[in-house]
C-alpha cells in the first residue's frame, strides 16, 4: 500500500504540474509543428569544406558568440562583456560593458555580449541579453547604453536581447529572444523553447529614442540582417528552424512572411556578403532521422507545458537560495541549469553555413564530417579564413578557405 500511495501521489503531483491553470512560469502553451528537414541532396548535400577545424585562443575567450568584420579586423564580445579584436594574431581588449559581480555564473547579474554588428559609421552595435543594446568607438573604447530594458517595451519585459543591425540612415533594428508580461520572470532559453513563442522583432529610432514592435511571437528571435536595399530584413526563428521576412518599403511594406523553411539545423546569426549574399549559420544539425525535441513536441502543448514547468521548479528553489545567499556553489548550478554548458561536448557536433540568394533559395552550404567541433553560433570569411563563434566554446573556431 504504500508504495501505492506514492505512486498516485506522484502521479498527482505531476498532473498538476502539467494540467493547473496560473502556475507560473506564465507562458502560452498551443500546438503547432515545425517543417520537416530538408533533404540533404543538391545544394545541401554533404561536403567537408568546413573540416580540419582549429582552435585560436583556447583557455582565453569563453563563448564569442558573435562576430564581424571591419577593415579586414575581426571582432567579437566574451562571456564577460569584453569587446576584442583579433590584431596579428593576438587578442586585444578595447573595452568592456558588463555590471560588476562576482563571476560569470552570475550572468544575469553581470551581462555579456552576444550578436554584433558594424554600422556605416563605423561604429559598433553589441547585444547583451540582460541589459539591452550597447553602442561602441572601437577606436576609444567609449560607449553608449543606447537601449535599456529593464522597463516595459510595448508592454512587456525583454528578457533576452539576441542581436542587432543598423540601416544606412542609423534606425536600429534589434530581437528579443523571450519577452514576456511584467511579473512572468523568465530568461531561461532551456524553459522558453518549449513555450510558444514570445520574441519580438523591434525598430528603434535614434532621433526620437523610440522602439517600434515590428513582429510579435516569434519562437525565439535570433540573428538578423538587412537586404541590400534595406527594402526587407531577415530574421533567424530559431525554434521553428526557418527564417522570417519583414518587408520595410515596397507593396509588401508593414507585412511578413516566410523566408525560408526547413532548415536541417537551428539558425542563428545572419550576414550578408558584399555580393547580396546571406550566410547563416547552423547551430545544432536536424534530420528526420535525427529530429530535435521540439519536432516531436511543437503537436503537444500539455507535454510542453508540463517540461516547462517541470524545468522552472527544478531551477526555482536554487534560484532563490543564490538570490538571498549568493555563493559560487548555487550560482554555477543554476548557471549550468539555464545554459547547459556541461552538455554541449556530449551533443552532436556538426558544422553548417547555408548561402541563400535574396529570394530565399538555397545556394551552397559548408558543412563538416569530421565531427570535431560543434555549437557554432556565427561564421564570417576573413583573409582566406573562416572564423568560428560560439555561446558555449572556450575558443575561436577557424577552418582554411578552399580554393
């Protein structure tokens, strides 16, 4: 009897975890389901051209993420809110925008850099997740805390600010992975990806220090960029594994659409060659005959809302002990909870950049087979060189162009 009674006593735990209504975290739960993977064949089909990866840096950069290219210097931000450049080989510091505390399991606390961009300018435009968006003098270091988010924006909190783009005539246009009401406090990326989608797509205007919502729920908002004429910006759902359009000017203007879909991986950050080109890069591979989670899961809201929850109140209690006890011991637990940064070696390794023209279609891809580095957020070509980003790797990646 009484292994009985625990069992239904679980079980009624359980059910109430995935059925009761106003258990936080407050997110939407509806079914939905992403496209298949494309196959991988023509354009897509297998090649090694990103082989032979090597790593720059190892045991001195945690987690570039992103990274860009400005007279033929390479930059990219850390973990700890570093701005760098790579100068002759060597890593140099220009600046850093980050809030003091006591280390980088901290991170909400601390702030970091993640998706970078140049402007016309030359002036450098960097997202930090927790603080919003931060606009630098790479020559002085000196910068400006340009949008702030730690008040409503259209009503709602943005939890994690993703990455930026800057048009000719200096409007800013920048996502938000998660976004959600006053109150729902959630910025865990493992327990948003299993909600509906909340990210958002925003304008910011200079002149009048405004911030305009553009697109509404997308399933996390990543990577971004502007067509050549700026007629259109292309923004990475990176849940859903497609890539939305925004149309700027034109008979589409104020509308979006589909870009491009069925991706087989995860986009992440975006850039445009000098030729038109975009360039997106895959963070985790997707096949049918190995799906992500969400594949199986997009059709079943209860499963989802049951994850989430099951998730937040694994993370809740240690979040509050660090809250009112800070200590090196919760703060790297519930940093590894939110970020799963122990798991990365252990999940698939493969490398994907996929070139697509301006009306969507697949190109080329780069891909690898040698499985020797994986988790790469950000790809650009510099002097015969790709470089490698990434949110998770204590390195910069680099494979030699082919000729």
């Amino acid at each position: 009897m009484g292994c009985l009674k625990v069992i239904f006593v679980s079980f009624g735990i359980l059910l109430s975890i995935a059925l009761l209504p106003g258990l936080p975290p407050d997110l939407e739960f509806t079914a939905f389901k992403t496209t298949e993977p494309m196959e991988l064949a023509g354009p897509m089909a297998p090649n090694d051209l990103l082989n032979g990866a090597e790593r720059l840096f190892e045991g001195e950069i945690d987690a570039p993420e992103g990274l860009a290219v400005a007279n033929g210097i390479l930059y990219t931000g850390n973990r700890q809110g570093d701005i760098l450049k790579i100068v002759d080989g060597k890593m140099v510091k220009i600046t850093n925008v980050a809030h003091p505390c006591n280390g980088y399991w901290e991170d909400r606390k601390c702030g970091r850099v993640v998706g970078i961009n140049f402007d016309s300018k030359g002036y450098l435009y960097a997202a930090d997740p927790y603080y919003g968006i931060y606009k630098i003098n790479v020559q002085s270091g000196k910068f400006e805390h340009l949008i702030k988010t730690d008040n409503p924006i259209a009503d709602k909190m943005v939890r994690v600010a993703n990455s930026v783009v800057v048009a000719k005539d200096g409007t800013i246009y920048w996502t938000a992975s998660i976004c959600t009401n006053p109150g729902v406090d959630v910025e865990d990326a493992v327990v948003a990806i299993f909600a509906d989608g909340n990210g958002r797509l925003f304008k910011y205007d200079p002149v009048e220090k405004t911030n305009t919502v553009l697109m509404d729920k997308i399933s996390f908002a990543n990577g971004l960029a502007l067509s050549p004429n700026e007629d259109f910006v292309i923004v990475s759902e990176t849940v859903r594994c497609r890539i939305l359009r925004y149309w700027l000017k034109g008979p589409n203007q104020g509308t979006a659409d589909i870009f491009v879909d069925g991706l087989p991986g995860v986009p992440d950050n975006i850039h445009i060659t000098s030729d038109g080109i975009f360039e997106v890069s895959l963070y985790k591979p997707r096949s049918k005959e190995n799906p992500l989670p969400i594949d199986a899961l997009g059709q079943y809201p209860l499963v989802r809302r049951f994850i989430t929850r099951l998730l937040y109140y694994i993370e809740f209690p240690f979040q509050k002990l660090q809250e009112f006890y800070p200590n090196i011991y919760t703060g790297l637990l519930t940093h590894w909870l939110n970020n799963f940064d122990k798991l990365q070696p252990y999940l698939p390794k493969a490398l994907m950049l996929v070139r697509l023209s301006q009306d969507g279609k697949i190109i080329e891809t780069l891909q690898s087979t040698d499985k020797i580095l994986g988790d790469i957020s950000d790809i650009v070509l510099l002097d015969g060189y790709y470089y490698l980003g990434s949110a998770h790797n204590e390195f910069l990646g680099r494979v030699k162009k082919r000729v």
